[in-house]
C-alpha cells in the first residue's frame, strides 16, 4: 500500500518538475540556461498580453496551470525540498483593462513550446507569475541555447511595452497603505494602484477662459506633444514645467481636463494625494510610458516650503526628479496649487524646473460674460439683463458663477408644475439666487462660496 501510493506522489501528472520534464522530453532541463526579471506588479497584464501574442505565431503549445513557491530554476535544476510540488491549480485574479473591461488571468502560468525550427533548440519553457503580497511580477523562461533565451525575454519585454493598456491613455495613480500583523510583519505591501480613466475631451469652446491662459497652455503643454518630432529636430527640449495657481474654484482642475482631453496619443498621469509622496515611483512610470504629461495637483499640500516642511523626503525627491529629467524626454509636468506663497522657492523659482507659471484669478467682466452666456446657452435669456449679471458677478470665480447660474434655474423652476413646462427665467431669479448663496457668508467666509478678496484678483 505504502509502495503504491509514492508512485501515485512521484506520477508526472502530479508532480509539477515531473510534468515540465515530461513537456520537454525528458531530463535535458539539467542542462536548460534560466533567465528571470522581475518587474513591478502592474507590468503583469501587459506581460500576458505580449507573451499571448508571442504565442500565438508558435506551434505545439503547452500550458501549465499551476502555483509555486519556487522559481523556475529550483523547479527545474534544484532537489526537492521544503515546498511541495504537487500540481495546484492556479488562481485567477481579475485585472482592469480599461474603464470598465478587465480580464481573468491565472497567477501563475507555464508555457511550454518548441524554441525554435530545428530541432536541436529543443523546447523553451516560459513562465510568468505575479506576487500580491510583494506586488511584483517575475517573467522566466528556460532552454537549451542561452541566446535565443535571452532574445526571448527581450522580445517579451519589448513588446508588453510597445503595446501596454497605460499608453497612452488618462490614468490616476494612488497609492494604498500596506497592513503589518502584531508583531511587525508585512502583511499586504503598499501598492501603486493605477486607474484607468476615461478622458472627456473639453472642446476649445467649451473651455471658457483668459485668452492669454489659453495660449500660454497650448504653447508650453498641447503644442509641446503635438508637434514633438518637429521641435526636436530643431533642437526645441519637449521637457517643460508648468505651474497653474490661484485660489480655489479659478478653474485649474478644469485646464487640466482641457490639456488630457487635447492630447488622446499621450499618456497623461494624473497625481493627487498621498501619491504625491512616491515621485519617484511616478517619474519612472512617466518615463516607461512615455510620451507623457504628468499632472500634479495641489502641490502645496505635499511640497511646501521647507520652514514649513522640515520631514518631507518628498520634496527632495521631486527636486531630483525634475533636475533628472534629459532635454530629449518627452515628459511634461503640470503642477497646481491654491497657495503659490506656501510653495518651496526651489521648485517655483527655478527656471531649470518651472518654465512657465500661469495665474488662474477672478476673470474679469468681459470673460464673466463669456461664462454666463455659455451657462445659459441651454435656456432662453431673453428676459435676462445680462449686462446686470456681470456688474453683479465682480469678484466672484468662474465656479461660482457655474453654481449661480445652476442655482437661478433650480429657483425659476419653482414656479412651473411639470416638467415639460416652459421656463421663464428672469434677472430676479438670479438676484434672489445671489443673495442666497451669499447668505452667512461674511468677511473671510466669502471664500467659500467663490468670493476673492482683492489681493486675490
């Protein structure tokens, strides 16, 4: 009883190194040459993809499903330890490809395949696994002939690049705390998460704004990208810093919407929070994806000046990152802030680093009627005194005059009992909204309602 069941543990469609001997032909992977890499987690999909694609011109392949704590070498070359190597069936995970797309892959998959048309190449063993709790992904392969292994790996590699799900898309980066156990140990590292987002581009007319800010962005950002191969040959460095600031609700966030909306072949980064503090981590994303425009957002809050900000590591990283970046790099920054006077004169002084600052203030009376008028295109106006509404507006920002409008309507259509009911709008709908959203609002409380005081302006 005891003979049969070792040869039950020893049967090849059991053991995984017996069943990877036996897709190879034998015990030849004595002999096998191993390479391994080991990549960031979020490689991982795009690794599968190449590698699916890559094997999808071979013929005779084999695939294995099956996890294991030991590296393809081990498997191969190492005597049998502490790990079992019975065959378990790989867990699949789910991965985002897109906004709302994702696909099942297994964590851990052997591909077996003949490594080349003659047939002293042998079979090639290639495989890839991914690691949640380290958040990488390791690719390995293994043969006879050490080169055509190596060009294996590059072709892989390459590839996944070239054809990556991030390129040239609109993405977010956070990042999520990693979990110790009582005693101190990892439990869950931290992770770069990386969502994909859907750009919705703002149309040149939709984007209200100074016409001096808009030509200033589409010089030092859009055109920067839109016309790289020319500037480069004429010696023009696509590496470019940005910095947009004025108070809140100026319309900052909604430049950088106009710039990821003008610029669909770019990889557009957009950082916020805690990710402020893993730069690095952000510039080599940058630099992988390239061409790309990273945008970081309320920079104050993480690289203040440093009599403010004596224990950030964040903000030498960011001063290395910029200072690191080579003239042919096709990498633009774009940094907002509320608070200009809060920011670290090294970053905001430098020309080296920020090329361009542009000032998001008050709008003055012309362009508050250009966002009333484009507030109101949806209803009819005729009984509104325009000229009233831009005398009334001095001083407010571009989102309070959004809210007032919206607030207008909602009050004019009080008066009306069904939807489908005409709306009568007048300049007391808007009188009566003002005077509500002012409300309360007194002295530096004014702010929160879209009020600048005239030091803002």
């Amino acid at each position: 009883m005891m003979v049969s069941m070792r040869r039950i543990l020893r049967d090849p469609k059991t053991q995984l190194d017996d069943r990877l001997r036996q897709e190879v032909g034998g015990d030849i992977v004595e002999t096998y040459s191993v390479s391994t890499k080991a990549l960031p987690g979020y490689r991982f999909v795009d690794l599968y993809r190449a590698l699916e694609a890559i094997l999808a011109t071979k013929t005779a392949v084999r695939h294995v499903d099956a996890q294991s704590p030991e590296d393809l070498s081990s498997l191969l070359q190492g005597e049998r330890g502490w790990a079992s190597r019975q065959i378990a069936k790989a867990v699949r995970t789910a991965w985002p490809i897109g906004a709302d797309e994702e696909l099942f892959l297994p964590i851990d998959r052997f591909h077996v395949f003949a490594a080349g048309s003659h047939e002293a190449n042998g079979r090639v063993i290639v495989r890839l696994t991914y690691d949640a709790l380290t958040e990488a992904a390791t690719l390995a392969a293994a043969g006879l002939v050490p080169e055509f292994v190596e060009a294996l790996m590059s072709d892989i590699i390459e590839r996944s690049l070239k054809t990556s799900i991030y390129r040239g898309r609109m993405l977010a980066l956070a990042y999520e705390a990693g979990t110790k156990d009582e005693y101190g140990d990892v439990e869950k590292a931290e992770q770069l998460r990386i969502n994909l987002k859907v750009a919705s581009p703002v149309p040149a007319d939709e984007f209200v704004v100074d016409d001096d800010i808009l030509q200033t962005i589409q010089r030092n950002v859009i055109d920067l990208h839109q016309r790289r191969d020319l500037l480069k040959a004429k010696g023009v460095p696509i590496r470019r810093g940005v910095l947009m600031y004025g108070p809140p609700g100026t319309g900052k966030t909604f430049a950088t919407r106009y710039i990821c909306g003008a610029l669909p072949e770019t990889t557009r980064i957009i950082v916020t929070g805690t990710a402020l503090h893993r730069v690095n981590q952000v510039f080599d994303f940058a630099r992988t994806y390239q061409p790309a425009v990273v945008i970081l957002e309320d920079v104050d809050l993480v690289f203040a000046a440093r009599d403010i900000n004596l224990y950030s590591s964040a903000l030498g990283d960011l001063l290395d990152q910029m200072d690191g970046l080579r003239p042919f790099e096709d990498i633009t920054i774009v940094l907002t802030t509320n608070s200009i006077e809060r920011m670290e004169a090294a970053i905001k002084d430098r020309p080296g680093r920020i090329s361009q600052v542009i000032h998001f203030g008050a709008p003055v009376a012309g362009l508050r009627r250009r966002y009333i008028e484009h507030y109101l295109l949806a209803y009819d106006a005729a009984d509104i005194d325009i000229d009233a509404l831009v005398e009334r507006s001095d001083g407010t920002t571009p989102a309070f005059i959004k809210e007032w409008v919206h607030r207008a309507v909602q009050m004019a259509t009080e008066r009306l009992d069904a939807p489908e009911d005409e709306l009568d709008m007048t300049t007391a709908d808007f009188e009566a909204a003002f005077m509500e959203m002012r409300r309360f609002s007194e002295g530096s409380t004014g702010r929160i309602v879209g009020f600048l005081g005239p030091a803002e302006r």
